[in-house]
C-alpha cells in the first residue's frame, strides 16, 4: 500500500477556477484538471520569482517534489494555451494557510488573506510588499535575512533583480 501523498500548504483558493479561450463556447471544449498546490507551485516560482528550495520552504514539501509539481503544472498550462483548452482549478492534496507578507521597507511581517497589488505595509504604510517564503517568517531586510539562500522576490532580501549568492563567495 502506497503512503498517502503530503498535504502542500498553499497561500489561499483561487477565486477563478476555469480559464478557457475567448469566444468559444465553454461547452465545447476540452478541460485541463490543474490542481490548487499546481498553481500555488506555478505562482510562487514564476510570479513571485522563487527558487525551488524557497518554494518549497513556503509549501512545507521537499525541493524534488516542488519541481516534479511544478513540471506537471506547467505542462498542463503548456498544453491548455497551445490546444485551445480549458483550465479548470481544483483538488489535490493542500492545506490553506494564510499568507506571511514582509514590507520592503521596513521588514515587518504579518500575515494576510491575500496579497493584492495595492498592499500596503500596516507599520510603515509602504507600498513595496512581497510573499514571504519562509513560513517562520524570518523575512526582514538587507541580504543577511533568511536562510540566505536564492534569489527571490519575497523578503525584502536584495534589490529585486536576481542577485544569487553561492557558496559564500559573492554574487554569480
């Protein structure tokens, strides 16, 4: 008997479930399964710009999983967007937790339903808020914060720009 998969704890349900392409009849088309820990993986490494290891700090699953999740994610995307599909979210194995936000500006953590694009920081009123990745929420500022590790978005760690630091030596 096969263990039971790990509940992957995800930041919130979408509120869109199906996308499909415009101006055809939704009746007619094919639909994609995309589970919610799929997208979750999709929006933390691609939209939120994480790395594997971050991402999977933040759904509490190991590195290989995240990218044999997100693999199998984005070729569902891949796939809908190429043949015309649709794309329906929902099911898997996840466990909703609210999202840890951190301010750039200031490093204030706190946690939230959602982040939206007019999120503001509630000690320091700044608009520059990302996702926190480390579910400890040992965000902050500067590059010392954290594990140190990746080159994500989230934390407040660097300048945004992919700065990747390996090893201890430096910047790559």
């Amino acid at each position: 008997m096969a263990r039971p998969p790990i509940e992957r704890a995800v930041g919130g349900v979408p509120r869109v479930t199906l996308f499909k392409p415009a101006g055809v009849p939704g009746r007619g088309l094919e639909q994609l399964p995309l589970a919610v820990d799929e997208l979750e993986a999709i929006r933390l490494v691609d939209l939120e710009g994480l790395s594997h290891e971050q991402a999977a700090a933040a759904m509490g699953i190991s590195r290989q999983t995240v990218g044999r999740v997100l693999e199998k994610g984005r070729r569902k995307v891949a796939e809908a967007l190429v043949g015309g599909k649709a794309i329906l979210i929902g099911g898997g194995q996840y466990r909703v937790e609210p999202r840890q936000l951190c301010c750039r500006a200031c490093g204030t953590v706190w946690a939230a339903a959602e982040a939206t694009p007019d999120s503001t920081c509630p000690s320091c009123g700044a608009g520059d808020v990302m996702t926190c990745w480390d579910p400890a929420g040992r965000c902050g500022r500067g590059r010392g914060a954290g594990r140190g590790r990746g080159a994500g978005r989230g934390c407040g760690r660097g300048d945004g720009r992919g700065e990747r630091r390996r090893g201890g030596r430096g910047p790559a």
